[in-house]
C-alpha cells in the first residue's frame, strides 16, 4: 500500500486500487462503476499538518467511482489549461487548486456488500484526521460522521 495511505489507514484489509495520473482519462476509464472512496494524492508535494506531513489532497466519496473521477478530471483539467492571469478570474475548490498544481494520483476502495460509501469515506476521514489532527487540505468542512468505539 502507499506510503502515504498506510501512515494513518489502519485496519483497512483489502489493498486500494490505484491510477497514476487524474489528467489520464484512459487511467479512468479503466475504473469501475461501483460505489467507493477515493483519494487524491499528490504527485510532488507534501502538505503541512498540525502532526505531520501528507500527500493527500482529498478523501471523497462516490456511488459511482468512474463518473466522479471524471468530474475531478474534466474539473482539474481545466483548471491547469487556464493561462496565468486567468486562474483567478473564477473559483474553483482547493482540491482543484492543489491537483493542477501539484499533480494527483488516486487510490480507490470500492465498497462490498451492504457497505455505505458514506460510512467508509468517514472511517478513512476519521483515521487521517487522528493521525495528522486535521482534514486533508482539500477537503472543506467536517462532512464525515465520528465512528462509534
């Protein structure tokens, strides 16, 4: 598993799956249409938390994986084919920001059985936010709900 998921995922027992580049829209056509959590790791940048330093971009959620990515694709495309001066001119959210800036791998979870995808985003929300005591720097406000011990 990548380095930068296994530092805080703990207990997830199947491996992520993964694609090299968001800008690739043959890498995401190759993923599935099923429910799942994704993440957005970046290429060539670490980000500063309050405990330490991460990768990740995003942790989010989707019923359908391939469609969502594709969104995140046509999204971040756009963004880094805009010229300079004009990256301003409109607003974009962070995870955008930081994926055209720094480039986005993406490790995917599909969910099995009558697993929710809601459910398992917070688990992996929960998980990076105890380890580096903060949401991931693309990610905008506490959506996920807190797990039960």
């Amino acid at each position: 598993m990548n380095r930068d998921i296994s530092t805080f995922l703990k207990d997830h027992k199947t491996q992520p799956n993964f694609i090299n580049d968001i800008f690739d829209i043959d890498q995401i056509n190759t993923i599935p249409i099923k429910s799942g959590v994704y993440l957005l790791i970046s290429e060539k940048q670490k980000f500063v938390y309050p405990n330490g330093l991460s990768k990740v971009i995003y942790i989010g959620k989707a019923v359908n994986l391939k469609s969502r990515l594709k969104t995140h694709h046509r999204h971040s495309n756009e963004l880094k084919n805009l010229p300079k001066n004009k990256k301003n001119s409109d607003w974009f959210y962070s995870r955008y920001q930081y994926v055209a800036k720094f480039g986005s791998k993406v490790y995917w979870f599909t969910t099995r059985g009558k697993q929710d995808s809601k459910n398992l985003e917070s688990k992996i929300i929960e998980q990076f936010y105890n380890k580096y005591l903060s949401l991931p720097v693309g990610n905008g406000a506490f959506s996920f709900k807190k797990q039960k011990k």
